[in-house]
C-alpha cells in the first residue's frame, strides 16, 4: 500500500483556509503618482482598490500626513473611519479621511458583485508607507 500520495493532498486541505482569506482581500493598483508642483514637498497618490465579492481590507491606518479622498466606481463599499458610524457608499458616492485617522472597517457591502473605488491621497512626498495594518 502506498500512502505517500496523501501528503500533497493533506498539505493542500491545510493551506485551503489561508487561500480562503487571501481571496477575500482587496487588491490594489497603483494608478498615479505626481508631485505637486505648488505645493512644495506634497505629492498626490491614486490607487483603485477592487474588493471581491465578501472581500476587505484589514483595519488600518495611513501615513500621517496623508488626506484621502475615496469615490466608489463600483458596487457598494462599507466603511468605517474613527468613531464613525459604518456607512455603506454605493457607485458614484465619495467620502474623505484626515491625516491620522483610523480606517476601522472598509469592505465590500455585498457577497455576490464586486465593488471598487478609486482612492486619492494627498500627502507628504517622503511619508511611505500609504497603508499600515492594524497590529493584532
């Protein structure tokens, strides 16, 4: 009887939860980046962030200096900045966070369509990384 056969199906099962979650986060692509020109030191950062259907981004917060300003292109995202109430934004709808604030929940509002927005940042040309996850 040969059992070693099971080994790669065994290490496939295990890994299948972690494969699970990574598929639910959101992905993100760099579109633009620009220094301003009359504002010294100041650059401007756009990013489009696609969430799968049931997807997030885990709680976090941006660089310090940045100002954000988020527009849902797609679907409906619920966010959640501070002490905020969550509030889910629907294609077409903006909001805005301010340097320092806690992006507490930002996920897609639906488990069946994908949703996206496009999120620009204003913010310290120096001041890297945009996001960093919340600590657990």
């Amino acid at each position: 009887m040969r059992t070693y056969h099971i080994w790669p199906l065994l290490a496939a099962i295990s890994l299948a939860p972690l494969q699970a979650l990574a598929q639910n986060l959101e992905q993100v692509k760099p579109v633009f980046e620009q220094a301003i020109p009359n504002a010294q030191g100041k650059s401007m950062i756009a990013v489009i962030v696609n969430y799968p259907p049931g997807g997030r981004s885990p709680a976090h917060h941006h660089a310090q200096s940045a100002f954000i300003y988020a527009y849902v292109l797609s679907g409906a995202v619920r966010s959640q900045v501070g002490d905020e109430a969550a509030k889910v934004y629907r294609a077409g709808e903006s909001f805005c966070e301010y340097p320092g604030a806690h992006h507490r929940i930002s996920e897609n509002a639906s488990d069946k369509e994908p949703a996206s927005l496009l999120a620009v940042f204003v913010v310290d040309s120096k001041d890297k990384p945009l996001t960093i996850p919340d600590r657990k």
